[in-house]
C-alpha cells in the first residue's frame, strides 16, 4: 500500500478477517493487519470526582474472549512497511449484529460475538429444501434485526427444487404470513435465475449482512448475483441432510451494482445478544399494538396469565401459533 500521501492510523473498513489477521481496505487496496494489544484489555479507572482528579487507569484486564474486531469496522491502523499492518482503533459503530456465544460447561459465561458492524440491512437467507427451512430459527435472526432497529428481508434459495410441488404450496403460505407481518420475502433460484434481478434492486446502494445454516445456498446465491467471486460451492452431506460449511470466516464482498454484502460461516443456533425478555413482545412487529392493553398490563409475560391481549390475538388467528410458539421459546431463554 502506498502510503506517501496517507497520515499514520488513517481509516479503513474491515472486508475479511480470519484467526488472528484482518485484512483493512482503504483507497481500493487490501492491508493484512494484526491488532494492538491495547484494544484487547479492558481497563478500569478511577471513579473520583472528576473536578478533583483527573481519571486513571486503575487496572487492565486481558480480554481472551470477544474479539474487539468485526467485519464491516471502520478502524484506525498503521502500515509497518513490510506488507502488513496493525489496528490501533475501531471507530464508533452505527450498530452490530451480534450473538450469544455457547456455553461451554455448566457455571459458565456467555459472552458476545459481533457478526458484522455498520449494517444497513439483514438478509435472512433459508433454502426451499435441502436443508429444510427452521422458521424458528428466522425469528431469532428477524428479533435481533428488529432490536438493532434493522430492516430485515427474508431469501428463500433453491426454489427450483420444489417448484409444481406440495412443498411450494407450504413455502407460498410461509411466505405470505411473514409479508402480512411488514417482512418482505423473495423466492429465489441461483439455477434459473428466478428472483435474482429483485434482489440485486434490494441489495444496491446497503451496506447488508448475509445470515442462515451452513447449505442453504449463500454462497451459490452470491455467485449467482456476481459472477467471478470466486466463491467456493460445496453440496449438502448427503448422509445426514446437513450442510457444509463452505464459508469459514466472515468477508465483505462489494458489488458491481453498488452497496456490499457480508458473507458469514452458517449456523445450525442463533442465541440472541443484550435482548431483554421484558421488552421482548417489542421486537416481534404483530405484538407491538397489543403491549400494555393485557389484563395486567406491562407486567404480562403473555404466557399462562388470564386476559392476555396477545394470546387472545393468537386465538383469534391474527398472530401466527408459530411465531408466538417462537416468542414463548426465546423468553424462556432470555
């Protein structure tokens, strides 16, 4: 990277990274980059008053657990001249999508995972077939969207192997009751094309973040919307109906036709991030005209308590049983 006109720590953004290496773009070049050790500690200062002294670093503690650094960061970073950089800051964040990490023994914590940053939508993508799609899990992907403030739209991929099928008929009644909530829902076929120009129209001029399980067709749509990515496209295990994971670390990708797409690894489990379970009725859009008009007000859980507004609405039939069946299993976590 030339660096004669640039200052030291001048900006870029985060296109990929892998373990240990991120790699920054900045004025249409890509520096592999480490990062400052700084940026892994987690400091505590002095609460004094702050008329009477001035704050100080009391402690540091060595952050081993979240990765300060996300794909889509605008960060500060210097070239060291041989190749290779090194962040010394992340700028501040619009927003970031982030998940609940696994717990890996019992007693112990969670902690954050930020997926991408700086995110102008969230493209929820689930294959027709081959996997089958987990509505449930599209409403931890549409909750988080919608606790970032984010639009979200939904892809169905792989439309070509149901198509004239009973299956379409389901996918069609998926499709119409997630529009009736305000989602907007594409059916698309990397194979004949089907839906890929009204994607493109959705996706140009957003910065957007591509979300969903391993084999449902992410990499095999990106191709499709841009030929010569160079993706790699692996096939579901045949054995077990799981996919692959053909995508193995989180990478920006800019598109000819303008904005840029954010290809993350598939996930089987989405555990949602800093979503509280007393608002979480908020962030399902079919609920929110019926919060505080409950028997007992904002104190309902909308679970077992008589005079519920919202289980009455589900009764009535203008709240799907699955997406309440998704409100009730995502409480119960929170």
């Amino acid at each position: 990277m030339n660096t004669n006109s640039e200052s030291p720590d001048d900006p870029g953004v985060v296109i990929k990274k892998t373990i240990g290496t991120y790699f920054v773009l900045r004025g249409g070049q890509v520096l592999p980059c480490g990062i400052s050790s700084l940026l892994r500690k987690d400091f505590v200062y002095s609460t004094a008053d702050p008329t009477s002294m001035p704050r100080r670093v009391q402690s540091a503690r060595f952050n081993t657990h979240e990765d300060p650094v996300a794909v889509g960061d605008i960060v500060r970073f210097r070239d060291a001249g041989d190749g290779n950089g090194v962040i010394t800051a992340v700028l501040p964040r619009r927003n970031r999508m982030a998940r609940r990490s696994a717990v890996p023994m019992p007693g112990a914590h969670p902690f954050e995972q930020v997926i991408a940053a700086n995110l102008d939508q969230v493209v929820a993508v689930f294959a027709a077939a081959r996997p089958t799609p987990s509505w449930h899990l599209l409403d931890r992907y549409l909750v988080s969207a919608e606790s970032l403030n984010l639009p979200s739209l939904v892809v169905i991929t792989k439309f070509d192997l149901v198509a004239g099928g009973e299956i379409e008929d389901d996918l069609f009644a998926a499709a119409k009751a997630y529009r009736k909530i305000g989602y907007p829902v594409l059916l698309t076929s990397a194979v004949d094309g089907l839906g890929l120009d009204e994607l493109r129209q959705t996706l140009a001029g957003r910065v957007s973040v591509l979300v969903g399980k391993s084999g449902v067709g992410k990499t095999c749509l990106l191709n499709a919307l841009q030929p010569g990515l160079g993706l790699r496209v692996n096939a579901v295990n045949r054995s077990t109906g799981k996919g692959r994971h053909t995508t193995t670390h989180s990478e920006m990708f800019l598109l000819d036709f303008g904005g840029a797409i954010i290809d993350t690894p598939g996930v089987r489990e989405f555990g949602l991030w800093n979503v509280d379970a007393q608002v979480l009725a908020e962030f399902f859009p079919e609920m929110q005209p019926l919060i505080g008009t409950c028997k007992f007000g904002l104190d309902c859980r909308h679970a077992e308590e008589p005079g519920c507004a919202i289980r009455q609405a589900v009764t009535n039939g203008a709240i799907s049983p699955y997406r309440y069946q998704s409100f009730v299993r995502l409480r119960e976590e929170l």
